[in-house]
C-alpha cells in the first residue's frame, strides 16, 4: 500500500512540474493592434501590392493589400 502510495505521489508530482513549465497557455488569444491577421496580404518591400490588390490603411494605422 506504501508503494503505491509513493509511486501516485511521485507520479502527481512530475505532471504538476510539466504543466506548470508549459509556455503555452489557454487563454485566448487577442488581436493586437497594427499586425496582420491570418489571410493578409502585406505590401512589398517598395510599398506596391501585386496585380489585383490596392493598398489599403485601416483604422489601427495597419497597411494591407486588399483585392480591388
């Protein structure tokens, strides 16, 4: 009985030690601000977009190219 005992300590104690040097989390994600979000287009280097795409501004100051 002391074994097992001894053995689901150690066991709780080695998951505890895992869980708690996660670096992930699970809380939400939020968006922040002047980044791209997923299925963006960012502009290139010289500040054009390719053909089919306009240079828009949102209102968080974030510049995408979006389809015409």
């Amino acid at each position: 009985m002391r074994h097992r005992l001894l053995l689901a300590t150690t066991a709780a104690a080695a998951l505890l030690s895992l869980a708690a040097c996660s670096d992930t989390t699970t809380e939400p994600r939020r968006f922040e601000p002047g980044t791209l979000r997923k299925g963006d287009v960012a502009p290139n280097p010289d500040g054009t977009c390719r053909g089919g795409y306009v240079i828009a501004t949102r209102s968080d100051g974030t510049v995408v190219c979006e389809p015409e």
